[in-house]
C-alpha cells in the first residue's frame, strides 16, 4: 500500500466515524425530543458547532463528545456500542424449516432435520431435531467420526451406546464419541423430541 492510498484510506475511516457519531448523536437528540438549542444551553457548546457535528462536517474532541453524551443520558461507551460491527453472517431456519435427510436404515416414523448447513468447505458440525413417534419401528446403529451432543426435548426413550444404555427424558442430555456404535434402544414414550449435533474434529494437515 503507497503513502497515498495509506493517507485515503484513514480520510474514509475517519469520515465514516464522523458520519456514525453525527447521525447518533442526531438520534439521541430526536429520542429525548430536545433542539439543537436546547443541547446548546446545557453543554455550552454553539448551535452552529452541534449543526455541524451532526452533519459530519467537524471532527469533534473526546471533551466535546463527553458534554454531548452527558446532556443526552448515555455514557460515552454506549454512544460508541454500534461503531464498526462486523458484518454479520447467521444463518435463519425457522421452526419446521429446516431440511429433512435421510439417514441409513431410518424408515417412516423416524425424522431427520438439519438445522444448518452450507458451512463452508470444511464440516465441523451437524444440528439436527429428530423426531420418533413409531415404537414399532427397528433402528439400526451408527458409526460416524466427531462427538455427538444429545439433548431431549420430549418424550423417553432408551439410548444406547456401545455396551451402555441410558434412559433420557425431557431436559436430560447425552455426550459420547461418534465412532461407537450408538443409537434408539427403545421407545419409551411417544412422541419422542430431541437435539442432536455432531462436532467434527478438524482434520489435521
């Protein structure tokens, strides 16, 4: 990066903490119903200064900024809370929304949803909700790499893995490696609700 492209870029971050001070500011003011007069005569700071912090046209000091707050009823920190958030990424799947798959050896009766995805080349977890409500239903067992999280939701049910079993009810919850074989036991009591995520550990290079 040149001298000169270093000496723009700080200009535009400057403005833009310039342009975010002055429209919350303006904010504060419009919130709490005072005038620009108004701030004025409690911070003894001129109209035309106030006009013009508001409108991104002055840079303004950390004393100034301080008056402003105090007549304005936040602190300094909450008048910086918003400035420079990165941008955020979170992925939204409403209730019922999300995508049912299909795991080896489950039949009807026994349903898979994920509830994220698309995480990236690299996997390193699955959420699902399942949901049981046929006790004459056989399942089979599972072996995958990670840990696996279990946390009931509704329900009973008898879960075994490996050699172990465990009854869970609502508000119960499961931790166990993935490459033992796991899986329903029994069905206790329909319908049966509970979280599953898987965490993959990151493989090594």
């Amino acid at each position: 990066m040149t001298e000169a492209t270093a000496k723009n870029a700080e200009s535009f971050a400057d403005h833009a903490l310039e342009r975010y001070l002055g429209n919350t500011i303006r904010e504060l003011r419009l919130k709490h119903g005072l005038t620009i007069a108004e701030v004025s005569d409690q911070t003894g700071i001129s109209r035309g200064m106030l006009s013009k912090i508001e409108n991104a046209q002055t840079a303004t000091s950390l004393e100034t900024l301080a008056k402003l707050t105090g007549a304005l009823g936040v602190s300094l920190s909450t008048l910086f809370r918003n400035y420079n958030i990165p941008e955020g990424g979170a992925q939204l799947v409403k209730q019922g929304a999300g995508m049912e798959v299909v795991r080896r050896g489950t039949k009807r009766g026994h349903t898979y949803h994920l509830l994220a995805y698309d995480q990236g080349p690299t996997k390193l977890f699955e959420p699902f909700l399942i949901t049981m409500d046929d006790a004459s239903e056989v399942f089979p067992t599972f072996e995958h790499p990670g840990t696996e999280f279990i946390h009931m939701l509704e329900g009973k049910i008898e879960y075994r893995h490996g050699q172990s079993t465990y009854a869970l009810e609502p508000g119960d919850s499961l931790t166990f490696r993935g490459d033992i074989p796991h899986g329903p036991e029994k069905l206790i009591e329909l319908p049966i609700r509970f979280l599953a995520i898987i965490y993959y550990l990151p493989s090594v290079e």
